[in-house]
C-alpha cells in the first residue's frame, strides 16, 4: 500500500461507536465542547467519522453556524449521515478526503479535526490544505491523542504496528503537537496536552491554530 493510500475495513466502521461509549460519555464531551465553543459562519470538519461531534453543532446551541464535513470511509459517512439527521443542524457530510478538500480558498471561519490525524498518511498534506480553506483570520480547532511520556510511550511505540492494522491505520505513537509546531502551514496559538482516556490512548493534545502567512516574505537584501 502505498503512503497515500487509505484501506478501510467495514469492521471499523461497525464496531466504532459501541467501543468508543465510554469515552464519548464521560471523556470527550468537555474536549468536544471546547472544539465547538462559539462557532459563528462556516465550519468545516474534516474525517467527521461517525458524526461525534454533530450534537455539538446542535444549532439551538449555535443558530449561525453552517457545518460541512468530510469522511473517506463509506461505513462512517452512512453513519454520520444518519447521526445528522438526528439532530437540528445544518451540516452537509460529503465524500472525500483531507488531502484534497473540494472547497475554494478562503472558505471557511473555522476548521475541526478529532481524531484525525492520528490515522492520516500525511498529516502535513492535510494542514496545507487547511490553511488553504481557511479566512485569512479563520482558526483551526484540533483534539487528537498523542505519544505518552516514559514507559506508556515506549509500550505505545511497540503496539503501534499492530494497532494500525485494526484501528483503520490510528498511530498511537505520534507527536502530534510537534508536527503542528513545525508546520509551515498553520500557527499554533494555543495548546494544552490533558491526560484524558486509558491505556494505550492516554494523552490528549488540544488547540487553535491559524493559517500561517506564508509566501509574503520580503527580501531585504
Ligand atoms: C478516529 S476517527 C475520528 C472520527 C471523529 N472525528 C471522532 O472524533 O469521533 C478518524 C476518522 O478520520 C477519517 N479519515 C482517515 N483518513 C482521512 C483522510 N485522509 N481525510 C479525511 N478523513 C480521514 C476516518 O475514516 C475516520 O472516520
């Protein structure tokens, strides 16, 4: 397979939300109304999943908000279609994937991602195109499990290879945060790492960044 590739399994899909229960119920909603607080004009969340974050956008909650999203995998785009029509909230869920958003430059207020760049061949590949999509003073809004410290990293490290053959490619290893910070494309204003769910997904990292300005560089000399 090549690294731009993406293999989904339906086993994936259909076995999501009853092993993420617990967490949905007593870990995330804190991090998903984080994610979601005071969201006004266009919102676009990228790998919706099976739609986690939909009640979020609720929109007695939030009533200007327009929400689109994308997911790759066809069992999780079924789901996320169904969760949405199970809430007041105007979100439109269309196939595709992070690497190639189908969107003008400059679309939307705000951008989310949960969960997904543990899973993505390239995480690089998808902020380009978030700074790309995003107002010049759009934010982008990320909740993503990282790379522990001390002896749950290294137990992280060596499970990785089996856990991306079933968890539809999830790193547990990945140092998210750092990616982030040595982006050309995004500026990281704000990031906090939580320790949030069990062994072997244990630390969290949250956060806003905003498109970076590049190719504006003068030369001085
Ligand atoms: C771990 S799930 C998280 C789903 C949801 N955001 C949540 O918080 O529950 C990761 C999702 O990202 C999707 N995904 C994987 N690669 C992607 C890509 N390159 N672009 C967009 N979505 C992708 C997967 O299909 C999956 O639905």
């Amino acid at each position: 397979m090549s690294k731009s590739e993406i293999r989904f399994h339906p086993t994936v899909a259909a076995l999501y939300d009853p092993v993420q229960i617990y967490f949905e119920r007593f870990q995330a909603p804190a991090h998903r109304t984080y994610l979601a607080d005071g969201l006004e004009g266009s919102v676009l969340e990228i790998g919706v999943g099976t739609g986690a974050m939909v009640p979020y956008y609720d929109s007695e909650s939030d009533p200007a908000v327009d929400v689109y999203g994308v997911e790759p995998d066809p069992g999780m785009w079924r789901r996320a279609q169904a969760t949405v029509a199970e809430h007041d909230v105007t979100m439109t869920v269309i196939s595709g994937r992070g690497e190639t958003l189908p969107f003008a430059d400059e679309t939307f207020d705000y951008v989310i991602e949960s969960g997904l760049f543990c899973s993505v061949p390239s995480i690089d590949a998808v902020l380009e195109e978030i700074a790309r999509v995003l107002k010049p003073d759009g934010e982008f809004r990320f909740f993503d499990h990282v790379r522990s410290e001390g002896l749950v990293g290294r137990s992280q490290d060596a499970l990785t290879p089996l856990w991306r053959q079933i968890g539809g490619n999830c790193h547990l290893d990945r140092t998210i945060l750092k990616t982030l910070e040595e982006s050309e494309f995004v500026r990281v204003e704000s990031a906090e790492r939580r320790q949030v769910g069990h062994w072997p997904i244990r630390t969290f990292v949250r956060g806003i960044a905003t498109p970076a300005d590049i190719g504006t560089d003068t030369e001085t000399n």
